[in-house]
C-alpha cells in the first residue's frame, strides 16, 4: 500500500475484511476524485446558505420547534416549515408532511388533487418511476387515475436521450391537463435531467400550450445543482423527505411545492375539501424536519461524492456505469451495470454488510409492491427506507444494474463501496 493511508486506518480496513488489492484500487479510485469533490463541495456551500437565509428570513425560533396533536390546528412550526420550503424552492406555496407517506404518496396527492376526470397526463421523458405505473393506470390497479377517467400519454427520448419535441407536440392536445417530468432516472437506462434541460422542456411544453401544469419528481435531485427546477417554470415540485431533503433526519414524510392554487388541491386531497392546509399535527417531527433540511445541503453533498467514487471505482475495473465520474451529476444515485445476477447480489451483500443497522442480515430478491420483477434491496438504514442514508438496489433482469444512493457521511459512502467490490472479489466475479 502507499503512503496514502496511515497504519492504524489499514488495520481497521483489514478488521473489516477488506483486502490490500481493495484498498489500493480505492486509493487509486479517490486520487482521481479530488477535483470533482472540490467542485460538489462549493455546491453544498451555496446551499447552504440557501437554506440557511431562508431559516433566518422566517425568523425560526424555539417556539416553531414544538409539536401539535390532534387535529394540529394553529401549529405555528408546521406552517413555518412549509414556509420555509417555498423559499428554498423559489415558490408561492408548500405542502411539507408526515402525512406524505413517501415520494410516490406525495406524487399521488398532487396528481390527484390537480386531475380530474377527462384530462390527460403526458409523460415527455419516457415511461416514470415504477411505482406510479399503478397511480396512473399504465398497470391496471384499483384506485388508479385510470379508473377515475384520466388517461395518460408518453413521448420516449431519442436513442441519444435528447428529448423528442416531435412527439411531445404531436401528444399534446386539448385533453393534455399535466406534464409529468420524472428529473432521475429510475430503473430505465437514461441519463439524469439536468435542471437545464428540464428548463428547456418547460419552455417547450408551455409555448405549445401554456396553460398546461409541468410537474417535476425531483426525488434524488434536491441541492444537487445550485437551482431547482422551480426556479425555472416548474409549477410543482415534489419530493421525499427520506431522501434528500431530510438530510437523514426525517423520519417520514414528503413535500409538493409550487403555484398556492395546487397547493391549496393538493391539500384538499391529503385531508378533506374545505380543510386542506390547516388540519395535519406535526407530532413531534417538526425539529427533525427543520434540522434535516439544515443539513440536507452537506448531506447531499456527501452522498454526491459517494457516487463517484464509486463510479470512478467501477468503471477503472470496465464496468458501465452511468454517469462516469468525470460527467456532472444531477442527482446522487448511481447505476453500475454488473452483467450478472450473482454480481448484482453481491453488490448489495457488500452494501448490506457495511451498514450500521441490520449489517448482519444477506439481503434477498423479491416481489417487492410496485415492481413487475423481484427487486434486490439492501438497506441497513437508521429510518427504514431512506435512500439519503447507503443503500443499493436493483431489479432482477438485464444487465443487473445495481442502483447505488446515498451515505450520510462520504466515509461511510466510501466503506460501503470498497465492502460492494470485496464481496464481488470474494466470489470471484472481478
């Protein structure tokens, strides 16, 4: 090994089972990282202050801190938070929840609370996420908007990923009430809008009918870049508060952020028509919620690094990965393409056995809700679930992409991505 790690680090490394060729092709890997930390690093700081100014503008004091019960009336912390959260993201108005259950309840509620029956969603980016395929109706399921009269359209990208404005405008038509603009890729095999492009696809969509509601699932994306999609004509922004804007420290909950009027409906469908905002105890989370946020910039920011590590890990032994470490990132998650069932597994044993709760437990595929093929998860988190904290999942078909995320600290991030590439060594399959 080289001087780069000291003695007493090697022997906690070895304790942990990871080998000298391990460690020497991740000091290499981080060598070849040092630039683009610099530059994430000078991200989190602008949104730092970001968050920062708009905690200070809405004079947060202790009082805001404390939580409510029942029906949650007069909660002045909650009403601050959402406060908070519209000028963060640049907007008129936000829903923050414990309520939201995750990202795709929060997406329900604002598709839900802003369609009805007759209109029509388009999806300019290819098919979403594949828990919404059962909201919206593309497999059929009790419930679905489908069976409450809205239909659904797609545009795919071009085979270079670059949007087809052809087929969006041909889509687009007298029904066309909402655009669903998904910013991270999921588990299909595109890229990661960039807020730019995503800039650019609201202008598009608008100029051909103006009056149609852009909708952005900024899941994975918050304070990754320096601007939100918000910022840009987006006119709801939705989130979950176990990824990023937690700053793993949310227990639960989500936010839809955007115009007051969608709001206003998208409240109207979380409580009742008539209540809306003003019903929703905080029970307790509100100083979770404020300090999550506080800290979510420098959080993100650690996740970020973790993924180019262990990008640039992969793809020096010639894995796909995507996108490569040298590429601007948009969101913090990670695919590596690992061509094998028994690979991808390994990765997430790897990812499993590094984390600090239920380390000890192999993860397994299987037919997760929501998902057509088992799916593989590995998840050792302090909040079940959170995608904020390191973890690694993927489905179980071709190529076996392993989609990595998260790692509170970018030490933890880098553990878990030295112990994914032991556990594919110890099987022989690198």
């Amino acid at each position: 090994m080289s001087a780069g790690l000291d003695e007493s680090l090697l022997d906690m490394y070895r304790a942990a089972g990871l080998s000298e060729r391990v460690l020497a092709l991740g000091e290499a890997a981080e060598a070849q990282c040092k630039a683009r930390f610099a530059e994430i690093d000078a991200i989190a700081e602008y949104n730092q202050m970001k968050v920062l100014n708009a905690l200070r503008e809405h004079r947060i004091g202790e009082a805001h801190l404390s939580p409510s019960t029942g029906y949650g009336y007069n909660d002045i912390g909650r009403d601050a938070l959402e406060a908070v959260y519209a000028s963060v993201f640049g907007t008129e108005d936000a829903l923050v929840r414990a309520q939201l259950v995750s990202g795709t309840h929060a997406l329900t509620v604002a598709l839900f609370g802003n369609l009805r029956p007759g209109d029509e969603i388009l999806s300019p980016v290819g098919k979403p996420y594949d828990t919404l395929d059962e909201v919206i109706g593309i497999r059929p399921q009790r419930g679905s908007l489908r069976e409450y009269g809205v239909s659904y359209r797609q545009a795919d990208l071009k085979e270079d990923g670059s949007f087809d404005f052809d087929a969006i405008r041909d889509n687009i038509n007298e029904k066309t009430r909402l655009v669903e603009i998904q910013r991270s890729k999921g588990y299909a095999a595109r890229k990661t809008l960039s807020v730019a492009e995503i800039a650019e696809l609201i202008r598009f969509v608008k100029s051909v009918k103006p009056d149609v509601i852009c909708m952005v699932d900024n899941c994975y994306g918050e304070f990754v870049e320096r601007r939100e999609p918000s910022e840009f004509g987006a006119d709801l922004l939705v989130g979950s508060l176990i990824k990023n804007p937690g700053g793993g420290l949310a227990p639960i909950g989500g936010y839809i952020a955007g115009k007051r009027e969608l709001i206003e409906n998208a409240a109207y469908r979380l409580t009742a028509p008539g209540l809306g905002k003003e019903l929703g105890a905080s029970l307790g989370v509100t100083r979770q919620f404020f300090q999550g946020l506080f800290l979510a910039p420098t959080v993100t920011a650690s996740a970020e690094k973790g993924a180019i590590f262990a990008a640039q890990l992969y793809q020096n032994l010639g894995f796909p990965v995507n996108p490569r470490a040298e590429e601007l990132r948009h969101d913090i998650i990670q695919s590596v393409d690992l061509k094998s069932p028994e690979a991808l597994s390994a990765f997430c044993i790897g990812i499993q056995a590094a984390s600090p709760v239920d380390s000890f437990v192999k993860p397994e595929a299987w037919d997760m809700p929501g998902y057509e093929e088992p799916v593989i998860m590995a998840a050792g988190t302090f909040v079940s679930g959170a995608s904020i904290e390191l973890s690694a999942d993927g489905p179980m078909r071709p190529p076996y992409t392993a989609y990595f995320q998260g790692g509170l600290t970018y030490a933890h991030a880098k553990i878990g991505v030295l112990m994914s590439l032991q556990k594919l060594a110890d099987a022989g399959l690198v």
